[in-house]
C-alpha cells in the first residue's frame, strides 16, 4: 500500500508541475506578444506624427516655391512693362503701347496671385503693402507720361524720361520685391531643414518599428505552429465524425430512392400538363400572327391616307418682296387633323386657311379633304361665305361628332381681314411697341350649325410687325407637371424671337414647345402661319 501510495504521489506531482510550465509559458508568450505590440503601436504614433510634420513642412516648402515662382513672374512682367513705356515714349510705336497695357493689365493679378500664395506670413502682408503702393505709383507715373506723348507733347515726355522719374520708383519696386524674395529664400532654407530632420526621424522610426515587427513575427510564428498542432488533433476527431455522419446519410439515402417511384409518377403527370400548354401557345401565337397581320395591312391604309393628306397641303408660297411667310404642319399621327392652305388671286393677294379637326385618323382626313375643297374653289369670297359653306360641307358628311375649327386670313396690302371659328387666339407682334397683340374671335366649331354666323376683324400690319396663328396642338402642351405653356406664355417668347425671319420663329416655337413638355411628348397636331411685313 505504502508504494501504491508513492506512484500515486509521484503521478500528481508530475502532472502539477507539467501543468505549471505550460501555464507559465503562455503567460510568458502573451506578455511577449503584449509588449511588442504596446511598442508597435508606439512607434507607429511617433511615425504618424513625424510623417504629419514632414507634410506641413512639404507643403511650406511648395508654398515658398511658389512665392518665388510668382515673385519672378512679377519682376518679368515689371522690365516687360518698363521697356514698352520707354519704346513707346521714344518711337511713338503703338505696337510698344499694347505691351505696356496688357502688361499694366496683368501685374495687378500677378500681385494678387503672389498674395495668394503668401497671405500666411504677416511681415509679408507688409512687403506685399509695400509693393502694391508703388506698384501703383509706378503705374501713374508711366500713365501721366505716355498720356503726355500721346495727347500733349512727345518732347516732354521724353525730357521725363531722361531725367528717369520713373526709372527711380520702378527701382524700388524692384529692390522691394527682391527684398521680399530673399526674405523667402531664407524661410525656404529654414524649411528644408527642417524638413530633413523630419525625414530623419521618420527614417528611424521606421526602422526601429520594423525590428519590432520582425520581433512580434517570429513570436507569432512559434504560437501559431503549436497551435497546428492542435488543430490537426481535432481535425482528426472531426474525420471520424464525418464518417460517421456519412454512413447515416447513406442509409437516409437509400430511403430517399424507395420514394423515388412515387416522385416519377407525379412528374409524367406534370410532363403530360406541359404539353397542353405548349399546344395552348401554339395556337395562341397563331391567333397573334393573324393580329399582326391584319395590323401590318391596316397601318399600311393609314399610311397611303397620310401621304394622301400630305398631298393635299400646298407647296411652299413664292416669295413676296413685301412679306416673309412661313407654313408648318407636324402631325401627332398616321392621320392628323390639321390642315392649312393659301390661295393667291390675280392681283398677288394671298387668302390663308389654317384650321383644326376634332380628332385623327381617316375621319379627320376626310374634313381636311372636304375644306380643301371648298377653299380652293370660293377663296376669292370673303371669309365668312368660304367659312359657311364649309360648314355646310361638313355637316351633310354626317360623320358623328367630327367638327373643325378655321381661321381665314385674306390679305390685301398691309390689311388682313380675318374671319376664325373654334381657334385659339391670333397673335400679332407690333414691332414699334414690341408688344403683342391677340385677335379672339369667338365662334362654334364649323359642321356644328347651318346658320352660324362669323364675325371678322381688320388687322394692319407694318414693317417688321408678324401675325401669327396657330392651331391649340402647341399652346396645350402639358409639362411633367400637368401644367399647359398657354398663349401667354406663347406671345412673351414671341416677342424674345420676333426679330428673327418667320421660318426661324417657327422653328424656336416649336422648340420652346419641345422644351416645355421635356420628356412628355405633344400628343396633338401642331400647325403655325407666320406672317411677317418686310
């Protein structure tokens, strides 16, 4: 029992005092790794300040040598300055002249520009006091002599130069400035010196940081090696595991395929499901291939109504030596409602028409077609006849609810006489108030009424003065915010371009147009007369 008892001692003792090393080496390797990284951290705080240090001393360094570069500039500009004065007082050379006043023009930038860059040193801002004050003596000295030669008397002027009343003041210009550029060079050298103590430290610093790092390394490499060891015991126990767990997934999978043949039952019925509606699309693609060509055909009948239309506007008028004319039309569809159209008479007078459909499409041509005709062949009567018996043509088309708005404008001289239904207001420009003018005739659509009666207004046009109409498709544009541009704002851009001609006019309306709705396109017609008195 009593050497039972020794081993049983001896076997605790061993344990304690193994246990007991390994507890003071880990304690001994993490106050190791505790302090190197407490004086890493250290040095890096002396490294970060000595860096924070050397940039403050670089950038004065780069600010002193820009002193100098502008302090250099300046004294340029000053003997480019001086020698066109004196080239000019001697040769009466105006080409001397310009260099003297573009370089007069520069030197007071140049000096802001050196003050600028050297507004951190208060003896500074007292030389720069300085060399502004007879810089600016300096130029009304050379001022009073050129002025002198140029408007009074060359001689004295030259006499002034001989005697160097300027020459005295541009040499302490001068010497100021270079006083003031030694004072930099200095400061510059003191900077360098210090700059390089500051390299210096920065140099030791790093190389002291980096032992350390070498250091905290090699202790890091011998606490991580152990712990490899470690980590390849477990690794080990978890390849058991896995094994284990293996063996019980493949019994779960086994599992799995007898439940197989259930899974594939239910699959041939999807499989069976998928091909009705494969032939469900099959025959759905056959009835859009159909509405894809009956669409092709029915567009390609807007399209022959659309150049059919475009048929029926006129061609551009002939010029006239007392009027510049503009006519434009941009449909918003295949088919638009818009319709203008002029007619000239035998003794050169003009009759317009500009009107608009109520709706698109082959409809809306059909009234365009049957006002055309009716214009063409009553344009010499006045515009109420012409107007009524339109809307006699368009209510015998018995087409529901397809009215037309038209404006007659019949033009004899300077007089416009004009008959309008259903339109919006005829701007006209008066170019001797620039102001703008609106002509409102209020009237029912045309078709609506046999026996409607239209009113007519004379306007007289003078040089320079525009009349302007225009269908509702442009002034009921609606921005991103639902908000129409309106004739008043249409008449106010109109007179920022009335002095332009009329076919640029159109165009910038349009644009203003354009620009008004920004991404929102104009969903209706647009058409514009512009008339102007040459």
């Amino acid at each position: 029992m009593t050497v039972q008892a020794l081993k049983l001692l001896g076997s605790r003792l061993r344990h304690r005092l193994f246990y007991g090393r390994l507890f003071q080496k880990k304690l001994v390797l993490h106050c190791a790794f505790a302090i190197a990284v407490g004086l890493l951290l250290y040095e890096t705080y002396v490294s970060y300040s000595s860096l924070e240090e050397f940039t403050a001393e670089y950038a004065d360094i780069t600010a002193s040598y820009e002193v100098l570069k502008k302090t250099e500039e300046l004294i340029s500009l000053m003997k480019e300055m001086e020698a066109s004065e004196r080239g000019y007082l001697i040769t009466q050379d105006n080409s001397f002249l310009d260099a003297y006043y573009k370089s007069r023009e520069l030197s007071p930038q140049q000096l802001l520009d050196l003050e600028q860059v050297a507004n951190t040193n208060l003896e500074h801002r007292a030389h720069l006091d300085q060399i502004r004050k007879l810089l600016q003596e300096v130029h009304l000295t050379y001022d009073h002599l050129i002025n002198l030669s140029r408007y009074k008397s060359p001689q004295e002027a030259i006499q002034s130069l001989r005697e160097k009343k300027g020459k005295v003041l541009m040499d302490s210009l001068r010497k100021e400035i270079r006083r003031f550029e030694e004072k930099n060079r200095s400061l510059l050298w003191e900077r360098k010196l210090q700059s390089d103590q500051a390299k210096a430290k920065i140099k030791t610093n790093s190389v002291f940081g980096n032992l350390i790092s070498i250091s905290l390394l090699c202790l890091t490499f011998v606490f991580l090696r152990k712990q490899l060891k470690k980590e390849e015991q477990q690794s080990r126990l978890l390849e058991s595991e896995v094994q284990k767990r293996t063996e019980e997934l493949h019994v779960a999978n086994e599992e799995l395929l007898a439940g197989n043949e259930e899974l594939n039952s239910y699959l041939d019925n999807i499989h069976a499901t998928q091909q009705e509606l494969e032939q469900q699309q099959e025959k759905l693609q056959q009835a859009y291939a159909a509405l894809e060509e009956e669409n092709d055909r029915k567009s390609a009948e807007l399209q022959e109504a659309r150049e059919l239309q475009l048929a029926l506007l006129p061609h551009d008028p002939p010029a006239f030596p007392h009027l510049d004319l503009k006519l434009y039309l941009s449909s918003a569809s295949e088919v638009g409602g818009d319709y203008y159209d002029y007619e000239i008479d035998e003794k050169g007078n003009i009759t317009f028409a500009i009107g608009d459909v109520t709706g698109h499409g082959l409809k809306a041509g059909i009234l365009v077609a049957t006002a055309k005709s009716y214009f063409q062949n009553l344009c010499v009567q006045p515009g109420a006849v012409i107007m009524q018996a339109i809307s006699r043509g368009i209510k015998n088309l018995k087409l529901r609810g397809m009215y037309m708005g038209l404006a007659i404008i019949k033009q004899s001289g300077k007089t416009f006489k004009i008959t309008a239904a259903g339109m919006p207001p005829i701007l006209v420009y008066r170019s001797a108030s620039q102001s703008v003018e609106q002509v409102r005739l209020t009237g029912i659509f045309l078709g609506f009424h046999e026996k409607q009666q239209y009113k007519e207004e004379e306007v007289v046009l003078e040089t320079g003065d525009i009349l302007l109409s225009m269908t509702d498709g442009l002034i009921e544009c609606f921005n991103d915010e639902k908000e129409s541009l309106g004739i008043a704002r249409m008449a106010e851009y109109l007179c920022q371009v009335a002095h332009l001609p009329s076919e640029d006019i159109v165009n910038a309306l349009v644009k203003y147009g354009e620009s008004w709705a920004k991404d929102t396109t104009i969903r209706d017609d647009v058409s514009i007369i512009a008339i102007k008195m040459k």
